[in-house]
C-alpha cells in the first residue's frame, strides 16, 4: 500500500482554513468582500462572545439562488473568475473560492439567501463542514451568514485566540478598512447588542476619512492620475504631520478597493513626507491607489492581505511625487492664510529660477527694513531631489571668507545682539506684515501674532532652522557651500573608522564646506569650516560628519548618503539657528516672518517639528469658559 495519500476533503478544508481564518477578524473579512463583490450597499456584521460565539454578516446584494448555496460550499468554486486569463487580472475581492467551505469546516454554518428575482430563497445549515439540512426559506433579498461556534472542533486552535478586547479591535480594524475603500457603502457593527461602528452609505472619502479618524482639522488632499499601461490614479486624505502617528497602522493603504500592507507604499510615502515628520512618527490617513488589474498579482497569499507590483519602482516614484505635490500644495494654502499679501509663484523663486531677493513689500505703517539681511526662498518639494528633503537655490553668501570673519550683505539670514534699548518710536510702530500684527515675543522663544480673530504662535528657533536648512541644501547641490578659513589651523585626531571613512567621502565632506587634509599618521588638519557653523569646534564638525557618514553607500540596499548629507545639514541648521533665549527686535521678528512668506517651505523644521501654531478666536474663549459671550 503506498504510503501517500489523498487527505479526505474535511480535513483539507480544515487545512485551507488555518491559513484562510485565523481569527474571527478573519471570517468577518472575507464574508465582507463577499458581500461587497455582490454589489451591497449596506452590511450589518453583529458579533457576540469576540466572534467565536456568533458572527452574522446582512447584506442587501445579488444573492444566491437554490444551485449557487450548495456550490459556495464546495471548495474552489467561485463566481468570480473562469480561466486564466482572469487570473492575471483580478478585479474582485474574492476569487479562491476557499473562504466559504473553509469556515464552515471549523464552525456552525447557516446561509441564507435571495436573489431578486425570486420570491422565496434558499437556507443551507452545516457544522463542521457537514451538510445538514437545505431548503427553500423566506428572506429579504440578499445573503445572511451565521457563523457559530468557531474553531469548537478545533479547540486548540481556539487556546490561540487572544483576549475579547484584542480580537473585537482586529474584527473594528477590518470593518474601518473596508469602509474607507467603500465609501459609498454603509456598515454597521455591532458588538454583544451594542453599536461600536456605523457609516452611513453614500459618503464621500473625505467624509469617511473623518469619520473613521474622528478628525475634523485640515487634511492632505492627494489626487492625481498618470498616463502609462499601469493605469495609476490615487485618491487619498492625509492627516498633517503634526497629527501624524507613532503607530504606522494608523496609514490605511487600499489597492483597487482592496486593503492591503504594504511596505513599499509605507516607504513611498514616508519619503515623499521627509522633513516633515518627527522621527519615530509615521503619516495617518488613507489611500486609495487604483492601478490595472495585469499590473498587479494579488494571489501571493490565502488571506490577500499582500499583493505585489510588476514594475514597483514606477509605483513608488509616483507616490512620492504625489504626497509632494500635496505637501506642496498644503505650503501654499497655509501662506495664503496667514499673509494677507502672499508672494506670486513669479515673485517667489521656485525649482528651475534664477535665485531672486525678497521683493521690498510694504506693510501698514511702512516698508520693512531691519538688520536681518536679504530674505531668501526655501522652494520646498520638487524635483531634483538629491540629496534630499528637495529645497532649491537660494542666494548664498561668498565661497570661502578669510577670519575674522566679516559681514557679508549677501548672508540671507542673520541675527544680530538685540540692543538693549528699544526706545526708538519709528521701531515701535513697526509691528505689522502682510496682515499679521506682531503682538511680541513669548518666552524669549516664540513669536505671538494677531491676524483676523486668530491668535498665531510661531517657534523661531524652529522658523529659522528650516530657512538655513534650504540655504544649506541649495549650497550642497552647487558644491558651492559657504565656508570660513581659518586663520589658524586646528588639528585632530581621528580612529581608525573615522580615518577609513574620511578617505571614502572626503569629497562630500569638501562639499558639505569642511577642508581637511591628512597630516601625519592619525593626524588631520582642518584648514576651512562651514560659515553657518563656524562658532562650533572644528575637530567635533569634522568627527560629526564622519560619524553620520560611516557606512553610508549609494547602493541600494545599504544606508543611502544622501540621506545621511541630509541629517547632517539638518544638523547644522539646528545649531545655527537662533536659539531659545535669544531675545529678537521688533525689525527681526519682521523680517524672519518676511522670510518665511518667500519660503516655499516654512510649516516644519528639517526634523519634522511644526513651526505655527494658530488658535482660534472662539478657542481662545473657551480656555476661559467665555463661550463667546
């Protein structure tokens, strides 16, 4: 007797099942794409005892006739696709044909359905996978599952379930999923009598988006579609970066109307949000990516959770550009609100123009004018981007400058000591700029302005940094950042590792405006510093920069360099800005804010951390219980 067999066909089912349900969130995900493959409008999921008691799934779809309930219970039958060919362009949620037998082979099974054709429908009980009863029954159009006694043939199975609370949040996680893909359709779930979630049909994206975050601020709007045989469109609302998650599932990820993980959307979008997100934190919101059907496989696992693209590079790319050009959007909505006189795209300089000055703009009292310097433009997400974060030219001071350093008119941004005194009328009166009214300075750190019943708080230290930070990245790209000679050179001792990586990037460290040389043994000389950061000790510039640089590559794969260039002009940024304590004139805290207005990019510093905050005239009230009264 041969010692292979073919297994009997409950126990393949049961087989197919542990890798189909997993869990009650299981069942009540691929019951839910049944439904919603049946064109449903509206699905009513009720659970009790955390799903393995009773899950019941209502649906208002086609339904099924007498023939199609027996077959659904058979494994590998299916309504969805018939050859081949639709096997290479699935567009159904379902197409397996394994999630109905699997789930009845582990549980109490009771199906009952109509199509709309028909008067009376069809009711099938089964347990375990065994066909107990069928016949004619009478019920609304549509298709009702019971799902009793889960995994209770299977009570090994059922030790692995987790706690009541952790399986209702995945069965919740499933039902917000699919509520987001289907805004058009309602659901309803409701959990031992009571309802934890209802959306109601006919809803818009950006409503079910607020809805199922329960967020009501302002959103990232993607919307775009892009010519080619991959068919790519997006839709989606994005949470600002402020509001951003340490969670990353909080980013609902929907392939042609399928939830899906991904990792290398998660990686697409996180890219195209650099610089704008704090580290640790991932983007929230939802997106909806609509691709053709032959350009992506989404049989790569029973539970279809993980799909796969044909060309995953042409994916990513236009994921990236797509959340840029919403952040970029975004910088200027919020310019819009919060200067009244905003600069055109012609005033302003954007990817491809010639460095500009900020035109003289002229506020209520008169032209601004102060000791800070030329203002200059930030001009934010485009393309190129290398080596990062995407900020264009911007003007710049001189290459190299001997020490003692000198003023240099064509420093975009300084700061100089505030004078003690502040008794010159014609400063006092300077408090206005394009609509913002310049109220004062808060803890020797933040900017406080008044601007149309809106209180408006503005970090400087934050402000600054990203205005150094553009300047520092459009130096980097013309390998033409400003350094500082020094009159007197300072050596340094570097290890062994430092050493090995100084010989691997001395050219980007060149570039990043640091000149060294090798001296003798492990000796180096540091001849030339960055301008920006001259007040620093040279022999710790020059470490830092190693050390951020140490096992970088531009192979893929690997740490890439222009990313670590890019947390090391963050850096330097950081320490040159002004600092908390730094006490600002009135012409300085002016002119910071004109530089913001010139900047396409001035919402975040380079570490993601927001630079504005705006409270509103009625929030203000309610922090004293004014109400408005």
């Amino acid at each position: 007797m041969s010692r292979i067999r073919i297994l009997p066909e409950q126990l393949s089912n049961q087989i197919a099942a542990g890798e189909v349900v997993e869990r009650p969130a299981s069942v009540v995900k691929e019951l839910v794409e049944n439904s919603l493959d049946a064109g449903a409008d509206r699905i009513d999921i009720e659970i009790e005892g955390s799903g393995s008691r009773l899950i019941r799934i209502a649906d208002n779809g086609q339904g099924m006739d007498g023939d199609d309930v027996l077959l659904s219970l058979e494994r590998h039958a299916t309504s969805k696709i018939r050859d081949e060919q639709q096997l290479a362009a699935i567009a159904t949620l379902g197409f397996r044909g394994e999630a109905i037998p699997s789930i009845a082979s582990v549980s109490w099974m009771t199906i009952a359905s109509r199509p709309p054709h028909q008067e009376l429908g069809t009711r099938a009980e089964i347990r375990y996978g065994s066909l107990q009863a069928v016949h004619e029954h009478g019920c609304g159009r549509g298709t009702v599952i019971e799902v009793r006694h889960l995994f209770g043939n299977m009570p090994a199975r059922k030790k692995f379930l987790k706690s009541a609370r952790t399986e209702i949040h995945h069965i919740e996680e499933v039902v917000r999923n699919q509520a987001l893909a289907h805004p058009r359709v309602g659901f309803t779930l409701s959990v031992d009598g009571r309802i934890h979630l209802e959306y109601q049909p006919g809803a818009d994206l950006e409503r079910r988006v607020r809805e199922v975050f329960r967020y009501s601020g302002k959103l990232l709007k993607l919307l775009i579609e892009a010519e080619g045989e991959e068919g790519l469109g997006l839709e989606g609302y994005l949470l600002l970066p402020e509001m951003a998650a340490a969670r990353s599932a909080r980013l609902r990820i929907l392939v042609n109307d399928r939830p899906v993980q991904d990792a290398m959307i998660r990686h697409a979008v996180s890219e195209g949000m650099q610089g704008f997100l704090m580290k640790g934190y991932q983007t929230a919101g939802a997106l909806l990516l609509n691709i053709a059907a032959d350009q992506v496989d989404v049989n790569v696992h029973p539970s279809k959770r993980e799909i796969r693209f044909r060309r995953g590079e042409t994916v990513h790319r236009f994921l990236v550009d797509a959340v840029r050009r919403a952040l970029e959007d975004h910088q200027e909505a919020l310019r819009t609100s919060l200067f009244a006189l905003p600069l055109t795209r012609e005033e302003r300089p954007w990817p491809g123009a010639a460095p500009q000055a900020l035109p003289e703009r002229k506020s209520a009292k008169g032209p601004i004018s102060g000791p800070m310097g030329t203002a200059t433009a930030d001009p934010g997400p485009q393309q190129p981007r290398l080596p990062v974060r995407a900020e264009e030219t911007v003007v710049v001071p001189p290459r190299e400058q001997t020490w003692p350093a000198t003023a240099s008119p064509r420093v975009p941004i300084c700061f100089p000591a505030a004078s003690p005194s502040s008794d010159n009328p014609a400063t006092a009166r300077e408090t206005t700029f394009s609509g913002l009214t310049l109220i004062g300075q808060l803890f020797s750190l933040y900017l406080i302005c008044e601007k149309e019943g809106h209180l408006i708080v503005i970090d400087q230290h934050a402000a600054h940094e990203r205005l150094l930070y553009g300047q520092l990245v459009a130096g980097y790209r013309a390998a033409d950042i400003p350094a500082q000679t020094l009159l007197f050179p300072v050596t340094v001792e570097l290890t062994p590792t430092q050493i090995e990586t100084f010989e691997q990037h001395h050219a980007t460290v060149a570039t990043l405006g640091l000149a060294a040389e090798h001296f003798g043994d492990a000796t180096y000389v540091i001849k030339a510093v960055p301008a920006l950061v001259r007040q620093e000790e040279p022999g710790t510039l020059l470490r830092e920069m190693l050390d951020g640089l140490r096992g970088t590559t531009s192979e893929e794969g690997k740490r890439p360099l222009t990313q670590a260039v890019d947390d090391l002009l963050a850096s330097m940024a950081c320490k040159a800005a002004i600092k908390a304590g730094n006490r600002l004139q009135p012409q300085e805290m002016l002119k910071l804010l004109a530089q913001m207005e010139a900047s396409a990019v001035f919402s975040h510093c380079p570490h993601g951390r927001p630079v504005i905050k705006t409270f509103a005239a009625q929030e203000v009230e309610r922090w004293f219980h004014r109400h408005g009264g």
